[in-house]
C-alpha cells in the first residue's frame, strides 16, 4: 500500500467482516505521480446516489440477515464500505480490506488483524479487472454486482472472481441477436476505451458476423481520453450511412456523446445500448440526452426487495458519525449544513429534516435492478458461510472429508463454499453460479421513451433468457416500441437494399458481404426467393419467365397448320390436289381423243395418281410430329415420288421407242408392250419399298425434342434414325430423275408435231433443279424451317411435273380441238 490505509467510509463490526468497494462519487481531477512524493487519495467531486443505494442494499441485506434466526444463528455479519472512485483508488481500498488492518504494520505497534471472508464490488469492470486478480492471489472471493466484461470469466486470471449479473459474453449475443431480429444488418459500433468496451464490443462484433450483420465503422474513446477522440468518433458517426449505433460504453461516455451529436443537431439514430447505461437514471438530466430517445438495450430484470424502502428512508447523520459522504449526501438532499456554524449558502439543519417524504434517485424502488444484484450478493455470500457453519465432518469439501474450523474461518475456505451455493431468493429468482463464476443470463429488452415533462423512462418491451431453447429465448411483449427516428415502423438499416426474386447479389469489391449489387439472372436461371446469392438453372425442359423469378415449360416448337407458314403451304398443298383432280377429270372425258390415247392414257393416269399422293404426302409434314407421323411422311414420300418418276421413266422410254420403231425393219415396241410399262414401274417402285422397309425396321425416324437449336424453346421434329437411310431414298429418286431427264434429253429433238419428250425434259430439268437446291437448304435450315424447306421441294417438284406434262395437253385438249387430231399429232414438221 502505498501510505497509511484509510479507514471504511461506513463501517459495522461482527464476528464476520463482509467488505464492499463502491463509488460514491465519480470523476476526479487528474494528476500525474512524480514519483518525488507520496501520492495522495484524490479526491472524487460528483455524487452517485445510485452508487450511494447499493451500499445501503448491502447494509440492509446484513442486518437481514443478522435478524434472522435460521441464516448464521449466533453469528453476526459486519461491514466495512469504502468510497473510493479511480482505478488506483479502488485497488488502495482493495489491498486495504484484504489486509485487514487499522494502521499499518509497524515494529512498535501492530493491531488486531479483521480479514473480510469476502469482498462486494465493484460496479465497474475496469477496476475490478484491476483489483480480482491480486485479490485471487489471497483466495479471497470477489462478488460484483454489475462488473460484467466477458473476460473476468477466465478462471486462470480471476480464480475467485462471481457476479450476479450475467456476462457481457450473453449481453453481445443477445444484443446481436436483437439487431438480427430487427432486420438491422448495417450498423455502427462505438465502445469505452477499457477493457469492458473492448472486449464487450468484440464480442457483438463476432456475434453479430455469425448471424450475417455488417458492422460499417468501430471506434472507441474515453470519457478520460483527449477530446479530439469524441470529435472523431462524432465526425464518423456523422458522414456514415448506417442508422442503428451499438454501444458498448458507460454512462459517461454516452452522456458526452449525446452532448455532441445534440450540438451539431445529429437527430434520427437507432441507438443498441448496453446495460452500463441504458437504464441510468442520470440520462435525463444530462444535456442532449433527447438524441437517445427510442434507445433499445438489455438489462438485468427489476424486483422487489421487501423494507429496502422503509431502511432507505430511514437513514440519518447520527448512524454514521463518521462519514464525510453521508454528511455531504444529507446536506446536498436538504440544502443544509451540519456543521456548528453554517457557511454563506446554506442555513443549519434544524435535526428535523427526514427521507420519508424525499422523492430522488435514492428512495426510489420502483425498478430495482442492479441494487437487487447487491442484495443477492450479500445473501451468497451468507449462504456460502451457512453452509461452512453447518458442515458434518466426514461431509466436507476440504482432504479427508474435513470441515473448516470455524473459530478461525480463512477466505479461501469460504470460496470452496460459494461455488456451489444454490438458493432462491424471497422473490422466486433462483441464485447459483457456473463454473466460470457467472450467473445465468436473463435480461429484460428496455426502450427509452420520451414521457410527459420531457422526462425520459426505460419502458420493458421484452425479454431474453438464455437458459431457455434457441428459438424461444428473445420474447416480444405487446408493448409499443419507440423508435430512434420518431416513427411507428422498425427503422431501416441496411447497406443495400434487399435483392428482389429475380436477381442475385454480387458483393461490392473492398466491402462487407452486406454490400452489394442486384444482377439480374441470366437467361435460362432464376431466383425465387429475396436476397439469393445464387440463380438456379432450370430444368432442361423449362426456361425462364420474363421476371427471372420461376420456370416455365419451354415452348414446343413445330410447323403447325394454324400459323401462317403452314396454312400457305397447305393450302398450295390442296391446290396441287384440285389441279391434278382437275387434269385427271380432262383426260378421262376425253380418253378416246387421240391425244390422250397417243401417250398411253394408262401411264397418264398412274402419273396423275401419283402426283395426287406427292401433294397429299406434304401434308404429313404439318402438325405435331408422331411416332406415326414421322415414319409416315419420309416413306410415303419416298415411295409415291418413285412411283410419280417410275411413271415419267416409262413415258419417256415409251416415247423414245415409238419413235425408233417407227422405222423401218424395227419392231422395238413389242418389247415394250403395256405389261412391260407396268412391270417397270412396279420394279423401279419396288425398289424403294424395300429401301424405306430396312430404313423403318433397322433406324425408323422417331419423334425428337432438339434442346440444342435454341435455348429458350424446343424443337419438336422427325429425327431421321438413319441418316443413311434417308439419303438413300433421296438418292435413289435422284438416279431415277436423272436418267429419265437424260432419256427424255436425247428423244427431244424426235420430228412430231407433239414431242411428249420436250416436256418431260423441262419437268425433269425443274426437278432436278429443286431437289438439287434443297440440300444445303435443308441442312441450313433450323428448326421447323427445316420441315418447310422439304415440303417446298415436294410441291415444287410436283408442280412441275403437273404443269409441263399436263397443262400443255389439257390447254390442247379444251381449247385447241383442231389439234387433237391423229392426223396432226402423226404429221411431220415442215420444217
């Protein structure tokens, strides 16, 4: 210690010394040790009238307890109460009652050793920090009621160290939780720059992270540190776009940060207060303290503490003779002096002067909480004595069984016992502590509102206990919640907005994952619900809608007779039809002329026949594509084609043989007789039936969705099986037109007035043509165009044999009788 220890503030001896450290005042003047003196106690300036209640919540619990046959018969409970505010104030007193000691020790004078069996305090977690682990070097237990800084949990710095307020571990998660629950996922952070700060603020930070939130800015200052620190933190809060401000501070940092958001009119934040200041009574009288109306934070829950009042009220000077504070605190309540001669401002206490009808933050209990963790303080620390008293030896927690003697009680025996002390007080809370020293964490969610007076009051709108199930440990109650920004509706915090279906999030490079942009899905994927990080291909047979936001079926694609395309082509289709009818019904009216009768009428009709088909075939291709269909429309016309140019072939060999056996000595035509004309064309046809029959029983053309044409629809076409099939019915209608073009080629030039042979040579000449350039159509060509090309080529081709073999005789026929004649289609040319 460094000079001679100073005495107890409030003071009561007893067979068994409890001591308790609290600050009655707080702030001090600052001063720098020049190692040249002793230092002196500074002295502290303000009054803590709250800090001032835990005290006497101490001396209340004590006396309760002495009055109270059952808790420690026999024994009575003493105190000894320091006042001191400053860290290094704070550890003087400490080391004081850890000395137990009057004056101290001198060769010449020694005095009577009074250890406390434990000590109570202190409210804050800077100077506990300092001061529990030199106390855990003498195994002498330290009990605080509000210091709750995550790390005073580490049992191998602070072996001796509970409280009776949760840790500042479940403070974080809780308020990390809350922030999550109100869908605040942009957010600021400030923290006092001591240890309670830091590490309270840490452990938001990675809570926080853990449930998805973005923290934009963290800082910390002091309330003892250089200004420039606030203007700093101000002037951040100030340019940042988040609206919701945790704080993990005391009610003095918040107190001055109030002050300068208010003077630079910083209005319409959210503020997340811990429990070191949310509920401080001294808010409302602090400057600028309107900036913290619609604050949420978690606090210890209220209760009532039977005759705490009554003994609150019923203080007076004359109980502690010898306290300068309990002087200062009863002059300053009535605005007198208790000194023999009264100074210049105030007039002599008269000694009638009374708290019972005093209304300030001392009489007040309407809500006890922190000075209801004092009162639980005091009773474990009972408890824990009660049960040493009460030890059965062979029962006891030290080697062999053993009890302590109590004549002479050390602390550290009565820490074996304060661990496991399990009790419930007269309120039905249930006190114990876990292995770490800490109790269990329930709090209550505070809002402070702004009341009548412009009085502010923390108003309980939920709660939180984390003893209960995941799920069920934040509860909502149904009480209105202020907000910071003066509305009905929860404020919004975020750092971009939410992501609607339909679009993805792409995070903003150098920034938090709660930053980023909203892509839109590409083509063919889609997101269904808000805030995806990812689309979602779908399915092979769907595609996506307009919105990007679901699947649709693919549109099937196939050349149907409802759109214009395909009416067109069937109507030529019909057309082809009714004109060969028409042909057909010429030549059978007049199948006796010599016209008909001079290019084997029987041939004539075949091939009239046959073009029907080849129009009619074309219509196959329309509509959509069957199992049917699609072996349907490449054989029929495969084999009505054949038959269509087998016709043509024999009319042109027909022709050509006339012709050469016309002259003289040949008798060539016998040859080639009607049963002959009949037996080629059922030979060069039969061909191609057995083509089409392999190619439909070895690789038959099947119905075929083509994914790959296009990606937002489906091709529903005739997937030829065999390629080499369906060339080989093209081809061999290609050997088939070529040679009867080449037979028809060399018979053109023959003498008659009507050369049939002139005309198949032009159809043949068109037909080779069109089927020619159908190839790398039908190879270019995609999707349903593909069907088109080759429905084009069958009615091209059949139009052309229609109209050069028919029409000219047909135009004969009903408009030049003079010509149908034997004589004038027998006669040579005179030229």
């Amino acid at each position: 210690m460094q000079g001679s220890p100073h005495l107890p503030e409030l003071e009561q001896h007893g067979d068994l010394v409890i001591g308790g450290i609290f600050s009655f005042r707080t702030g001090q003047d600052y001063a720098v040790n020049t190692f040249q003196v002793l230092p002196e106690v500074r002295r502290c300036k303000n009054f803590n009238f709250r800090e001032f209640k835990f005290s006497q919540a101490m001396i209340f619990a004590i006396n309760e307890i002495n009055k109270n046959p059952d808790m420690l018969p026999d024994i009575k409970l003493g105190y000894k109460i320091y006042d001191d505010c400053g860290t290094m104030d704070i550890l003087r007193a400490a080391l004081a009652l850890v000395s137990g000691l009057e004056r101290e020790i001198r060769n010449e004078n020694c005095t009577k050793v009074e250890t406390v069996q434990a000590i109570l305090g202190h409210s804050g977690s800077r100077p506990t920090i300092a001061f529990a682990p030199i106390l855990g070097r003498f195994n002498v237990p330290v009990v605080s009621h509000f210091a709750t800084c995550a790390c005073l949990s580490n049992r191998k710095e602070y072996p001796t160290f509970f409280r009776t307020i949760p840790s500042d571990y479940y403070q974080s998660r809780a308020l990390a939780k809350l922030v999550k629950h109100l869908g605040w996922m942009w957010i600021g952070a400030i923290a006092v720059d001591n240890e309670y700060g830091l590490n309270g603020i840490a452990a938001f930070i990675q809570a926080a992270q853990e449930y998805g939130v973005c923290i934009e800015y963290s800082d910390a200052f002091s309330s003892s540190g250089p200004p420039n620190d606030l203007q700093r933190v101000t002037d951040t809060i100030q340019s940042a776009t988040s609206k919701v401000i945790m704080a993990f501070v005391s009610h003095r940092e918040i107190k001055l940060l109030a002050k300068e958001l208010f003077r630079r009119n910083v209005t319409g934040l959210q503020w997340v207060g811990s429990d070191a200041w949310i509920t401080d009574h001294s808010l409302p009288e602090s400057e600028g303290h309107g900036v913290l109306a619609g604050s949420l934070g978690f606090t210890v829950s209220r209760a009532e503490i039977p005759g705490l009042e009554e003994h609150l009220r019923g203080l007076h000077p004359s109980q502690f003779p010898h306290s300068r504070f309990v002087q200062d605190f009863w002059e300053e309540t009535f605005d007198c002096s208790l000194t023999a001669i009264a100074n210049g401002q105030r007039k002599p206490c008269s000694g009638h002067e009374s708290l019972q009808d005093v209304q300030s933050q001392y009489t007040s209990v309407s809500k006890l909480r922190f000075t209801n963790n004092v009162y639980k303080s005091v009773y474990s620390v009972a408890h824990a004595l009660n049960d040493l008293f009460r030890c059965e030896e062979g029962k006891g927690p030290f080697s062999n069984g053993s009890c302590a003697d109590t004549a002479h009680i050390k602390p550290w025996q009565v820490l074996q016992y304060l661990g496991k002390v399990n009790f419930t007080t007269q309120g039905g809370e249930r006190v114990y502590f876990d292995s770490n020293g800490d109790s269990p964490a329930k709090y209550e969610l505070v809002n402070l509102q702004m009341k009548s007076g412009g009085m502010m009051e923390g108003v309980t709108v939920g709660i939180y206990d984390a003893s209960l199930a995941e799920s069920h440990q934040f509860i909502m109650s149904n009480i209105p919640v202020v907000w910071g920004n003066g509305h009905s509706k929860v404020p919004v915090s975020v750092c971009s907005e939410s992501c609607l279906p339909g679009t993805r999030q792409v995070l903003q490079k150098g920034r938090p994952v709660c930053c980023y942009d909203c892509i839109i899905c590409p083509a063919g994927e889609i997101s269904n619900v808000t805030d995806s990080l990812h689309c979602m291909k779908c399915p092979s047979d769907f595609w996506s809608n307009k919105h990007r936001d679901a699947c649709i079926p693919k549109k099937i694609e196939f050349l149907t007779y409802e759109e214009i395309l395909g009416t067109l082509l069937a109507l030529f289709s019909l057309l082809g039809v009714f004109l060969t009818m028409i042909a057909t019904l010429v030549f059978y009216c007049h199948k006796e002329t010599p016209l008909v009768r001079a290019n084997n009428s029987e041939l004539s009709f075949l091939l009239l026949f046959s073009l029907t088909l080849c129009f009619l075939c074309s219509l196959t291709f329309l509509g959509r594509p069957t199992e049917w269909s699609c072996m349907l429309r490449h054989t029929a016309f495969g084999i009505t084609f054949v038959l269509c140019i087998s016709c043509v072939l024999g009319k042109t060999i027909l022709v050509l043989l006339a012709f050469k056996a016309s002259l003289p000595g040949s008798n060539l035509m016998k040859w080639f007789g009607p049963t002959q004309q009949r037996l080629c064309v059922a030979a060069f046809t039969l061909v191609q039936v057995v083509i089409c029959i392999l190619w439909l029983t070895i690789s038959p053309p099947l119905p075929f969705k083509n994914m790959l044409l296009y990606r937002d629809r489906i091709i529903l076409e005739c997937h030829l099986g065999s390629a080499l099939g369906f060339w080989a019915v093209l081809g061999y209608i290609g050997v088939l037109a070529m040679l009867c073009f080449l037979i028809a080629f060399l018979a053109r030039k023959l003498p008659d007035n009507f050369n049939e042979a002139k005309l198949i040579t032009f159809s043949m000449l068109i037909f080779c043509v069109v089927w020619i350039a159908f190839i790398p159509a039908y190879v270019s060509s995609p999707g349903k165009f593909t069907v088109a090309v080759e429905i084009f080529a069958i009615l091209a081709s059949s139009y052309g044999l229609l109209v050069c073999i028919f029409m000219p005789k047909c135009f004969i026929i009903l408009f030049k009788p003079e010509k149908n004649t034997k004589k004038h289609i027998m006669g040579k040319s005179n030229n």
